[in-house]
C-alpha cells in the first residue's frame, strides 16, 4: 500500500511540475488577433518562440468582430473555414496546446485571413533547452582586503577658492523642435484594437504642435481616415466629414492648433474604438535671429589731398638757359 501511495505522490508532483513550467503566449502581443498591417505579422511573430506540450495561446480581439477558427493546414492554406476543427469566438480565447505537431489558426470573418490574420505553429512535446547543471562545489568567496585609511597628516588639504570670480556664460538661446512626424498606434497601426481606448492611451505623454505629421497605416479597402467634427466623432458619424482619405499610407500635416478628430466610417470600426482625438497647439517658436550690432558711431576720416611737389628752383633754370645759349654760340662760330 505505501509503494502505491509513493507513485501516486510521484504522478501527481510531475503533474504539477510540467503545468508549473507551461509558457502562455499572448498572441500578436500588443497587437492582439485582428486583421494585421502586415500579412508576415503573426509567422514574424511565432518564428522567435518555441511551443511545447501544455502551452496556452492566448487571442484578444474585439467580440462579434473576429473569432478563432483552428482548421487543417490545407484549409488555413486556402483560408477555408467550411469544416472548422474549432471556433472560439468569445474574447480572450485561450486555447491550451495538448498534443505535440503542426497547429492552424484563421479568421472566418470575410477577407480576414487572406489579409493576414492566420496563425500556423509547431508544438514540441518537450523543450529543446537543457535544465541546467548545478554546479559540483561551490566556489570560495573572496576574502575581504582591509584598505588603510590615510592619516590626517597626508590629507591635502582642501584648495582655497580663487578670490577672482569667474564670469558666468551667457545661456544661449534653446532652439525650437524640429517638425515630427507619428505613427499612428506604433506598430499597431490603424486598425480595430482590442481595448476601446487603445488610442487614447496612445496619444496621452504626446505633445502635438502646428506642423508635426501624423501617419496613419492600414490596409487598403478594410479601414480609411476621415476627419470628422467633435459631434460626429463623439456619435462615430461618417457623414459630412471634414476629409476622408481611403488610400494608405495617409499623411495629414498639423496645420492649425485646436481640437482634432479622426475615425474610421466603415461599420462598426469607430465604436469599437478606431477613432483618435488630439488636441495640437500652436507653432513652435522660431529660433531668434542674430542680433545685429549697431552701426559704429566714427565717422571716417576724408583722405587728406596729396600735396604737389613744389616747382623747380627759377636759378637753376637760369642756369641752363646760360649754359644753352653758350653752347650754341661757341657752335656756331667753329662753324663758320
């Protein structure tokens, strides 16, 4: 009696063990389950993760606007949903992964998975990791160095301050921010979210000025940007909006400060939470110009007019006009 009473403590210890080592795995993470900006997102993200036995998938998404549907692999492959293995449509759905081999998850909403919202794993029945080796003795601890403290006598003492103060620098002027430019929900992009005031939070700690940008990305056909007024945002009306884009990547530039209101008119998106309201402030200062200095007070000096040379001495012209007139003379009568 007591050796059954042994294996049944054992039976039941390992149990416990193996589901205290099972991992759940939040599925698309801050995304959640829904129709995703990028059709690679969920194989991106299940091919960084190892799945075992007794794992648990989790999908959050918005109920009546997606479900879990687990199919075969040639159904995921066609995005099939006629004869689901399973369907969970209620969220969170937590499926836990009870048999090791190839899992097939899609979206049997319309369009959903052939827009990228299928998920295919592969699940182990035990982790790959080895446990780690305890180690055969432990290692000595270090003994402690005593460190002398210096006497008093060696102490520098301390430099006196300089009796001439030093000038304080002039604080340059702190130049204005340069134009940004926001991606709507980060990684999430504009979308259907899991929690109604998803882009609430994702607006709050943003500061939004004349002339920032707000990108909103989203796939083509399944969503759209309208600018709409604080009543229709509150309503989720489409009509009359202010603008409305259709074609992704939308890029709206900040022009003015004031109140501003975006939601998503195809059905049922706003009141599930598509919808962003900012409030932006105004133009960011410019930086100051440079200061111009006065115009210099001396007036400059009238170049002084160059003195002409002074005429030549009237004796020494005398004297040539002498000499000259001899010259001739004595010339004149070898000559004759």
């Amino acid at each position: 009696m007591a050796n059954w009473t042994t294996i049944l403590f054992l039976l039941v210890a390992a149990a416990f063990c193996r589901s205290s080592s099972a991992a759940t795995y939040t599925v698309g993470d801050a995304l959640g389950w829904t129709v995703p900006p990028n059709p690679t997102v969920y194989s991106d993200w299940a091919s960084t993760k190892t799945f075992v036995v007794g794992d648990i998938l989790v999908f959050n998404f918005a109920s009546g606007r997606h479900d879990v549907t687990e199919v075969t692999k040639s159904a995921s492959d066609s995005c099939n949903s006629t004869n689901p293995i399973s369907v969970a449509n209620n969220s969170p759905a937590r499926i836990t992964l009870t048999s090791a081999g190839d899992r097939h998850f899609i979206c049997s909403f319309p369009g959903h998975c052939s827009n990228g919202q299928t998920l295919s794993i592969t699940v182990t029945s035990t982790s790959s990791s080895p446990a780690p080796q305890p180690s055969s003795r432990p290692s000595p601890s270090p003994v402690p160095v005593p460190v002398p403290s210096p006497s008093p006598s060696a102490r520098s003492p301390s430099p006196s301050p300089s009796s001439t103060p030093s000038s304080s620098p002039v604080p340059s002027p702190t130049p204005s921010r340069e134009p940004m430019t926001y991606i709507v929900g980060d990684s999430f992009g504009w979308n259907v979210p899991t929690s109604p005031t998803f882009y609430d939070s994702w607006a709050q700690g943003k500061t939004f000025v004349v002339g920032d940008v707000l990108e909103f990305n989203f796939l083509i056909q399944r969503h759209d940007v309208a600018k709409v007024t604080k009543d229709n945002y509150a309503s989720c009306s489409g009509q009359s909006p202010i603008s409305l884009t259709t074609s992704p990547p939308v890029k709206i530039t900040l022009s003015e400060p004031g109140e501003h209101f975006f939601i998503c008119t195809f059905a049922g998106h706003c009141s599930f939470g598509q919808k962003l309201a900012i409030n932006v402030t105004g133009a960011p200062a410019t930086p100051p110009s440079s200061i111009a200095l006065p115009p210099s007070d001396t007036v400059p000096s009238t170049p002084s007019p160059t003195t002409a040379p002074p005429p030549p001495n009237a004796a020494a012209s005398l004297r040539a006009s002498a000499f000259f007139a001899t010259f001739l003379a004595v010339a004149v009568a070898l000559f004759y």
